[in-house]
C-alpha cells in the first residue's frame, strides 16, 4: 500500500482533493466540497472520477429550520453508497465528527483484489485527509486576519481536544489488535501462543503536544491500524484456506 502526496484541487476552486491511497491495485481518492450549497451529484460527475469503479458520498446541508437553541444548527444529512454497501453512512459519520458541512465523495478504482473491510478504512482515511487539508487552508488564511485570530484560538483548542481523545482511543485500538494479530498468527503456526498481558506502553502527554503534531500522530496511528487489520484479514485467510 502506497500514500501519495495530495494532487492539485480540481478547476472547481470549492473542491479538495486528498491524497490516493493505493492497495493491492485498488486506488481510493477523496473530492470535498465545503460549500452549504455543494451538489454531490456534480463532483460524482467530474470528468476525473467518471471512470471510477465507485463514487461513495456523503452529504451535511445546513437546513433552513430554525431551532429554539440558536446553538443547536439543523442539517440536511444523506448519503450514497454507489455499491459499497454501508460505504456511505461511515462518511457522514466523518462529516458529523469532524463537524463540517458540504459534500464529500470518495472514488475507488477496483483493482481486482477482494479488499475487504480494510476498504472502508481507507474510504475514511480519503475523506478525513481532505477535510483536514481544507481545515488547514482555512486556519492559514484566517490567520491573515487580526478579527478572527481570537475565533482560530478557539477552534484550534476544540480541535486539539477532539485529537487527543481520538489518539487516545486509537492507542487502546492498537493493543487490542496487536494482541489479536499475534493470536490469530500463533493459530497459524499450531502454538498455543502467549497469554502474557503485554506491559502497557506509557502513553505520551498529547495535551503538551501542538496542533500539527497532533494531526501528524493521527495520520501515523490510522496508518498503524490500518495496517495491522491488513495483516490480521490476511492471517485469517491463510487459516480458512488451511
């Protein structure tokens, strides 16, 4: 498997596109689109991904319905799995986790090789990349002005809490699946394996870290995962195939 770096944004200005991720010659590449006014059906039809073997969306609108909570926003929400059944409500789910409105579209060029669940992984991974890339941009350019400086301090606060609790997460996600990789391939190889608790790592004070360190951590610990479902689906093959 393969990242490579982003590719420059569609001739639409409104549309990012992510870095592609490449496994077993399947090719995944995220199109977002942060406008409250996005037509999905417009980036499923650009011209780049019209040879795609899917074209998974997601949608978060804001709605026009007034609420008694100002706070509390009303959005239109839907998706399209395009045959990756399921595909589509785990991007809504980012676009609700990452609290942005807009569209997003995750292409996947089939390779010939089954993937299985790995897939939605990396359907998640192209969705998240992209709307980090357009976080970026716009914290960039709100920092050019001295009015919404305050706001940015903000919002990078609210988004380091939402990292930290994410790292937080995925390291425990970590040792659950490090310790089923190493069971699943003692099954492989007929030992009894060890039952030995592993010696918790100590986990690092995210707290202390910056924004962008952050947001480096989660790509590496996605990557980790990512992997490491790779290699449990495939020693689980091996065993069915034994």
């Amino acid at each position: 498997m393969s990242l490579k770096r982003p590719r420059s944004s569609s001739s639409a200005s409104s549309i990012y596109v992510s870095s592609s991720i490449e496994d077993r010659k399947s090719t995944f590449l995220a199109h977002y689109s942060p406008s409250p006014t996005a037509d999905v059906r417009a980036i499923q039809n650009q011209t780049v991904l019209k040879t795609a073997s899917h074209r998974v969306a997601a949608w978060r609108i804001p709605s026009t319905q007034q609420t008694l909570d100002s706070r509390n926003r009303i959005y239109k929400t839907g998706y399209d799995d395009d045959g990756e059944n399921n595909a589509g409500r785990k991007l809504l789910r980012v676009l609700e986790e990452t609290d942005v409105v807009g569209a997003v579209v995750v292409a996947r060029w089939y390779g010939g090789i089954l993937l299985g669940p790995v897939r939605f992984t990396h359907i998640e991974r192209c969705a998240q990349d992209v709307i980090s890339t357009w976080k970026h941009k716009q914290r960039c350019a709100e920092s050019e002005n001295p009015k919404q400086k305050a706001q940015k301090i903000v919002d990078d606060k609210k988004e380091k809490n939402r990292l930290t609790h994410e790292l937080i997460e995925r390291d425990g996600n970590i040792v659950v699946l490090r310790e089923l990789l190493r069971d699943t391939l003692a099954k492989k190889l007929n030992s009894p394996g060890s039952r030995k608790t592993q010696t918790p790592t100590k986990i690092p004070d995210y707290n202390k870290l910056g924004l962008e360190a952050l947001i480096r951590l989660n790509k590496a610990k996605d990557a980790t995962i990512t992997w490491l479902l790779k290699e449990i689906e495939e020693a689980e093959s091996s065993l069915q195939i034994g």
